[in-house]
C-alpha cells in the first residue's frame, strides 16, 4: 500500500524538510505511519533525535537573521501562496490525511494568517514631555517550536506556522508521530509556494525520540518561543523545561467541557449541538463535550432524542463521504475508552446505546455509547474521555449545573442551551472557561480567539491575537527633540 499511496499522491513525502531540503534522520531510522481504519502501512518517514532537531534550529535561526526583517506585506504575500497552493491541492491533502485520521471527510480545515501580518501595529504615546516622541512596536521572538497533536493535524499547524511566520518569526515543526504525513505534505506545499529556506522547517520522530526532541526544543537557547497543543501532562512538562530560558509559551491543553441544556432550551437544536460537539472527530477534539448536565424537566426527552441520533451515525473509514464516525487514533486511545466506559458501568452507570468496541470495522473503532446514572466516583465524570461517549448527568437548579459545571481543573470549552436571555448572561459569565458555546455546538473559526484557563492552558490561537504570542513589544523614547 505505500507504493501505491506514493504513486497516486505525490504530496506524500518519506523525508524530513530543514533548510529548504529534504533529508533523512542521520541514524538513518525510519517509522511506520499506520492508518487506524484499515491497521495497514501508508508510508515510512525518518525516526529524528535530539541532533536531528538541533541542524533544524540551526537553520531555522540562521534563517532568521533575515526573514525578521521582510515587511509585513512580503511576509502577507508568501502566506497568500502558501495558502493558494494548499486550496489547490485541498483534495490530496484531505485523502493524505483521512489515509491517517480518524474523522470522517467532510470534517476537515485549516486556517492562516495572510492578512493578519500586515496588521501587527504598534502604537503612538502622548508624551508628557514636549522634548519627547514615545513608540510602541512589535517585533518578531524568533524561532518558535511548534509541537502540534495528531487529532487536526493540518489545521494545527497551519494555525501556528501561519501566525509565527506572518509575525516574523522562522519555525520547527514536530508533529505528532501518528499524522506525519500530513505535516510534510503541508512542507511540500510550502517549498512550492517559494518560502525562503529555513523558515518552515519540519522533522519527524516516533515515540522514543519524541520527549528529546521536545526537551532540546524547550531548552535551545536559539529557540524564543514554544506553541503546543495536546495533553495536559505534557504541556506541564514543556512548561518546567521552558522555564529555564524564560521562553515565550502558548499552550493549548486538554479540556472536560460541560454541555449543558436548560428547561427552556429548544431540545431538537440542543440535540443536534450535542451531535456536532460530542461526535465530531469520533470525540477525539479538545473541546468535545465530555458532560452533558440535562435539567431534570427534561432530561429524559432529551437521552431518547439523542440516543435515536446516534443510531444514526455511520461508522466506517473516513475516506467514505457517507461515513460521519471514523476510527479512533490507536489502540492505547481505543482501550482507555473501553476502560473508562467499563468502569462507569460497573459502579452502576446506565448504558442504553453501544459500550464495547466495534471488532466487525477493526481494532480501532469504538460504538457510540450513551451513559446515564452517572456519579462523581466513575473516571467518566472526571476524565477527558477522548472518544464517541455520551455521558448524561441529571441537575435541577441553575446553581447546580454551574457547580457541576466548573468543578474540574479544566477550563477550555463550554456549551449551554437555554432560551432565556437573562439565564443566556449569567452562565456565560460564570461558566469558567476561555470559549462558550451559546446554544451552538462548533465555536472554532479562525476568526475566533482559540484557548483556555486553569489548567487548559496559557495563550490565544486564532484571529488577530494568535500573533500577540510569536511578538513583544519594543518600547522607543526619542529624547531631546
């Protein structure tokens, strides 16, 4: 199979990209990438080190000496292309990555910054003095590293490297050893819409190389910044590791995002939501709704409703344009569900639809599973489930449901449905979270300001501010005028 993905493909690359080339790791390793739908082979690509990573900043920061000093419009017009080519090839992009993903086609995107470079503005000071002028501006940090997660790996990058670059700054890519396919497919594309060498660097690493690699790109002292997204143990770990150069970090964590659905809300539509937020990705996105807390009026209208739904969803691979339910990423990932699921039921959850992995499609595919009589000792109330699992949780008063709601050291996502305007402010407001859903179940656009608090995260990605994490300010006091 990867002789015959390579020939129908020619995105699909089997090396690493640094300095404007195309190289294999110095130890000569290489890995396999495994499509989780079929359990077959799609391609090998170069197993990279610590000394590996390290020729990748050295370029990077070289190339940085002067890509700081395009102008914005230059850097809007390599981000344009960049963005042109990836349209054109949309296609082979979407095929690359559902050969690897989990989630179904229809479901892709990707994003960029190609006007927000010519928007970095500074600003001007009233002087308190008449022999003074005073000047805000943003300059680029310089190298970031970016260490994206496997669940969107086009749109990942494209949201870091696009706001990195438009900023000014030159990068190193390590995307996730699952989806490095479509990292390099993106750095193909890149080199075809005429980025300077060294700016969009890429390497690749399985899972012994992986913490090296994050550590030398924590610790280089050629690298300014860190942006990573993925879980929250790990990002604690880049954090410690950044803390020694008091590097610029943007951190995107795990999240356990409450759906909650009021008396008042418009049930069908609250349903069709939960649908949306719970299943897209198979539930392998950071701000699927992980609780639903249903009000007691309603409670059980809204689990049969929602239950019919998901009879309806199809499973399959995503290569399939019917199909709304893909595989999960690995089996790790398949069998920390199962457990998750079975733990819930044996202290005494309700399962009324799935709850065992679907063997008859491959290992990797799970039902969709719908739980009620849930309580606070099962690791589903608690725990980022990761994956097509429904959980249902009974409230009664407002108080109840915010209580429920924000008792979690997560705050990334957060849904609500409800009818009432007044009720629609003050759960906004109260929801401790970085982004609400407001009787919508899919916040995430570019145009938005993507991130969380506590411990989901530091930073913004995302509109105009996902710049503010790759630029500092420089303060200029002209004196003696």
């Amino acid at each position: 199979i990867h002789s015959a993905v390579d020939s129908q493909l020619p995105l699909v690359r089997d090396k690493a990209f640094v300095n404007g080339a195309w190289i294999s790791a110095r130890s000569g390793k290489t890995f396999d990438v495994i499509n989780p739908a079929t359990g077959t082979v799609v391609g090998q690509v170069p197993d990279m080190d610590a000394d590996d990573t390290k020729k990748a900043i050295e370029a990077a920061s070289e190339s940085f000496k002067t890509w700081q000093y395009t102008t914005a419009k230059e850097r809007s017009v390599y981000l344009r292309r960049w963005y042109e080519v990836l349209v054109k090839h949309q296609d082979e992009l979407a095929t690359i990555h559902h050969c690897r993903s989990r989630k179904a086609k229809n479901t892709s995107n990707g994003n960029g910054f190609p006007e927000e470079a010519r928007r970095t503005y500074g600003e001007v000071i009233s002087s308190p003095t008449a022999t003074k002028e005073m000047l805000l501006i943003k300059q680029p940090i310089g190298v970031a590293g970016l260490i994206t997660p496997w669940n969107f790996p086009i749109a990942m990058i494209t949201r870091k490297a696009g706001a990195a670059i438009a900023a000014g700054c030159t990068c190193v890519v390590k995307p996730a050893e699952d989806t490095p396919l479509t990292a390099l497919a993106i750095a193909k594309l890149a080199e075809e819409a005429g980025l300077p060498k060294g700016v969009f660097n890429v390497i690749t690493s399985d899972r012994g190389h992986a913490a090296e690699v994050g550590k030398l790109l924590c610790e280089s002292p050629l690298v300014a910044g860190i942006s990573f997204t993925g879980s929250t143990v790990v990002g604690k770990l880049l954090y410690k590791q950044c803390s020694e150069g008091v590097k610029r970090l943007a951190l995107e964590l795990g999240g356990n995002a409450p759906f909650i659905v009021f008396d008042g809300a418009d049930i069908d539509k609250a349903v069709m939501g939960a649908i949306a937020s719970k299943f897209r990705n198979c539930g392998q996105t950071c701000v699927s709704a992980n609780r639903f807390l249903v009000q007691d009026g309603i409670f059980d209208c809204f689990v049969e409703k929602l239950s019919d739904k998901m009879k309806s969803l199809k499973m399959g691979n995503g290569l399939d344009d019917s199909v709304t339910l893909g595989p999960l990423i690995n089996k790790p990932q398949t069998q920390k569900v199962d457990g998750i699921v079975q733990d819930a039921v044996k202290k005494g959850a309700k399962l009324h639809l799935g709850g065992k992995p679907a063997m008859s499609l491959g290992d990797m595919f799970y039902e969709a599973t719908l739980l009620t009589d849930v309580n606070d000792s099962m690791r589903c109330y608690r725990e980022e489930i990761f994956g097509p699992v429904a959980v249902c949780i009974k409230f009664k008063t407002e108080e109840e449901a915010l209580s429920i709601a924000n008792d979690t050291r997560s705050g990334l996502a957060g849904y609500f449905y409800s009818g009432d305007i007044s009720q629609i402010w003050r759960v906004a407001k109260r929801l401790a979270v970085g982004m609400v859903g407001i009787n919508e179940g899919i916040i995430s656009t570019a145009e938005a300001a993507f991130g969380g608090i506590k411990e989901s995260g530091i930073g913004r990605e995302g509109s105009h501010h996902g710049l503010e994490e790759f630029t500092y300010m420089k303060y200029m006091c002209f004196g003696n005028l």
